[in-house]
C-alpha cells in the first residue's frame, strides 16, 4: 500500500517537476515579403530605401544558434540568454544600433511590444559606457544585462501579465550614423 501512495505521489508530482523545463520557443520575422528599409537624413521624413546598413550573422539562446522561423527547445528565462550578431554592410561606421521585438498577438490577447531592446551605444544611458563604432564589414554581438532583463520583466508584466512568451517578433533593426542619419531595416537581410 505504501508503494501505491509513493507511486500516486510521484505521478501528481510529475508536472510540477516539468514546470520550468524547456519548451517550444520561435523567433520570427514580421509578417512582410522582403527586406524593408527607411532612410532617415537629418529632420526629414524617412523615405523608402533599397540601402541596408545591418545584416544578420546569428541568433543565438543559451549559446546555441537558433534559426528565425525554426521552433527550437528552451527554459522559461530563454530571453535573458538572447544575442543577436549584426554585421554593418554598410559603407560608413555605426555609430549606434537599436534591435527591437514584439509579441504577437496570440501570446498576450492584444497587441504589445515586447519591450525587449539592444542598444549598442548606451552612453546616454551609462555616461560611463565608450562604445566604439562598427565600421563597416565588422561583426557586433548584442544581449542584454542582467540589469536590463530585470527591468524588461517588470515591464512585460506591467503591460501583458506574464514573463515568459513562446514567440516573439523581430521587430526592426535601426543603425544610427554620426552625421545623424539612420537606416531602420524590417526583416534584416542575412549576412553573406
């Protein structure tokens, strides 16, 4: 008899013991057929551009590259480990990047940004920050802080209830200029 309440305690115990362990997770692209991009020159309105300025080397979570599109297998705090590696196919330095992403509206009931941003250049954030420039053909690695992934939680669960999402959208991908120009890039082309 001992046995059987040992053996119903496990089974009852059998999903809580999965509860944080890896589950189905996907990355996409907006729902768009090709690359976009918007070119901004100073305090003009952006205009329609075929320049890109950035170019997808690699998504990686928890060290492992992972394909945009492509479900793959993650723990709840899967975002923390998110890195994204840029590359300027530019011809002129970057002088700051901004990589946003959203959550689709099946994950949250309506539709709400993510809030989960890289900034390259965080010297308005951290005075203390002197990030160099991305010249061109050069690789960057973006992720997040500690201190960064805290704060974004207490966002997404401000404004969704929950921390933990199955799929999040690339949102765009801004490289910033010293002349004060910018490229925002929807669906970042791959880099060669």
């Amino acid at each position: 008899m001992k046995k059987i309440y040992l053996l119903l305690g496990f089974v009852l115990l059998l999903p809580l013991l999965s509860f944080g362990q890896s589950q189905e997770r996907i990355i996409d692209f907006p729902k768009v057929p090709e690359t976009r991009s918007l070119k901004r020159t100073g305090t003009e309105q952006p205009v329609a551009t075929d320049e890109k300025a950035l170019a997808l080397v690699e998504i990686t979570v928890n060290g492992k590259a992972v394909l945009p599109e492509k479900a793959f297998s993650a723990g709840d705090d899967w975002l923390k480990s998110l890195t994204i590696k840029l590359k300027n196919v530019s011809d002129k330095p970057v002088s700051s990047i901004l990589v946003s992403f959203q959550i689709p509206k099946t994950e949250t009931g309506n539709n709400a940004s993510l809030g989960l941003v890289f900034r390259h250049n965080q010297t308005k954030i951290n005075p203390t920050t002197k990030e160099k420039l991305v010249m061109p053909d050069e690789i960057i690695e973006l992720s997040m802080t500690e201190k960064e992934y805290d704060i974004a939680k207490g966002v997404w669960l401000q404004k969704t209830g929950k921390t933990v999402f199955n799929q999040i959208i690339l949102g765009s991908v801004v490289a910033m200029f010293e002349d004060g120009s910018s490229i925002t890039t929807i669906k970042p082309p791959r880099a060669q």
